[in-house]
C-alpha cells in the first residue's frame, strides 16, 4: 500500500455555527463541514449517539464568510427530486465540496457528479452495504473527487453492533486496498480526543496510517463539554496533529500489532454490547 506521509492527515470539523467555523479554522481545522442531510436520518439512526443535523444550506454562507483558510464542505441529502436545487444552492451560498450520501450504485454517484459538473469538488460518502460492494465502479465509472467511508450507517446497512466493527472484520482493508490503488485520496470515520472513545482515537489514527487514509472527521468530543471550564478547540487540534506525527514513523510491525489489538478490542466491545 501507498505509504505517503499521514502528517497531510485533513481534519473535518462539523458545524453550522459561525463562530465555531473561525475557532475550528483558526485551530486548524482543514474543512468546515456543514451537513444538510435530513432524508431517512432520524429514522436509521435513532437511537444511537450520532450527529442529527439541524444545519440548513443557507448556513454556507455565514459559515463561508467566518473563515479564512479552511474549505467549506456540504453533505447535502441523498438523491431526490431536489437534488438539482440542493446543489444549486449549495454552490451558490459557497460550498467548495459537495458530498452525497446513502447511495447504492454508481449511476447515482455519477449523476450528481454530472450535476455539479466540476463547479465544486465531490467526495462521495460510501455507508452501504451495496455502495461497498460496487467500489470499483463507484471509483472508476462515477470518477468523484475523493471517497469517504461513513462507519455509522455502513455499520447498521452491514447488521453489525458497534462503528468499528467494518475495521475488525477487514472491510476497511478491503476498500483502502482499492482507493490506494486507484490514488483517489480517501478517508474513514471520526475520532475523539486523543486518549478518549470507546476505542482510543491513537489506535484508529494508527490505523489511518496503515491503511493510507488522509482524512477523518473530529467528533462531538472536540466540543467542550458541560463541566469543562477550560477548553481549548486548538491544543485538542494540536494534539492529535502532533499524535499522528508520532504514528508517521512507527514500523510496519508496531502498525501490525496494533491491528491485531484494535480487533481484539472492537470485538470485546461487540461482545459486551450483545450481552447487554
């Protein structure tokens, strides 16, 4: 696999709020992701501890004027009868990415690629069962910008208990060795703080390193909680920026090890969940 320098990792952070876009692109943050997706949301994921987004595409604009170097991402709904005018005015309000969610087959993918018609980047967000399995064609035949893997509802698309459980199971291997070869750039899931999550977010960055993902999304645990007096959004950013600096180097066998651990832990984790 591509062993290219995880230290060009992008970090995408979510929100709709103006401010919050400055603070997020003042600490560093490489995309402010605004997510407009309400279609099927609340219903697949009810429930689970997910992002449910209240954010609306006339958002981009005030979030596009708040920061100065980050690019503005937009999830807009799933192929619709709207989709047109969701991209429109996605592109209008500023939006330099555009990403589809919840499809099934490249003709969707293309379609939309065909809409935006390089007016804006495209990443594709792969969270099917059905999108997994036709990767080669959603790679070549669709041709987005970038692919994103959403472990939140490829997991529940896939039946399975717990988020990362497509990374025990090798399904993340299987898609990384397809995108790396293609060298479309790609990435999966999100992270918590640096020594935080039910799996240390340390051991999913190494991961990323293994496997050659360059992005990955920064979870509601980059938000400062009830209780915390103190927090700041850029030493969090500056943390994991200095942990996958630390991960760049490690061998190949502390990477390995480091699989097989994760695994371990993903499937303790499984076990628990299913006897509760």
């Amino acid at each position: 696999m591509n062993k290219e320098t995880l230290c060009n990792m992008e970090l995408f952070y979510i929100t709709n709020d103006p401010a919050e876009a400055a603070a997020a692109d003042n600490a560093g943050a490489d995309r402010i992701f605004v997510d407009t997706e309400t279609i099927g949301k609340a219903e697949r994921q009810r429930g689970l501890n997910t992002h449910l987004g209240t954010h609306t595409l006339e958002d981009v604009t005030a979030v596009k004027k708040a920061v100065k170097r980050a690019e503005i991402m937009v999830r807009i709904n799933l192929l619709n009868t709207d989709t047109v005018n969701e991209i429109e005015q996605a592109i209008e309000y500023g939006a330099d990415w555009i990403m589809l969610p919840m499809f099934t087959h490249s003709d969707e993918v293309k379609k939309v690629a065909d809409i935006i018609s390089g007016r804006a980047k495209f990443v594709a967000l792969v969270e099917t069962a059905a999108a997994m399995a036709r990767l080669d064609d959603i790679i070549n035949i669709a041709k987005p910008d970038e692919i994103h893997i959403g472990l939140n509802d490829l997991t529940i698309s896939l039946g399975l208990s717990f988020l990362f459980e497509p990374l025990a199971y090798g399904l993340i291997d299987f898609a990384a060795e397809k995108l790396n070869k293609s060298k479309i750039k790609w990435g999966f899931g999100g992270i918590a703080r640096i020594g935080e999550g039910a799996i240390p977010s340390e051991m999913i960055l190494a991961e990323h390193r293994r496997l050659s993902s360059e992005r990955v999304i920064l979870s509601r645990a980059f938000r400062p909680q009830q209780e915390e007096k103190h927090f700041c959004l850029a030493d969090e950013i500056k943390r994991v920026r200095e942990k996958i600096a630390e991960i760049d180097i490690m061998t190949t066998e502390i990477l390995e090890k480091n699989k097989f651990d994760i695994s371990q832990r993903i499937k303790d984790v499984t076990a628990n969940i299913r006897k509760g």
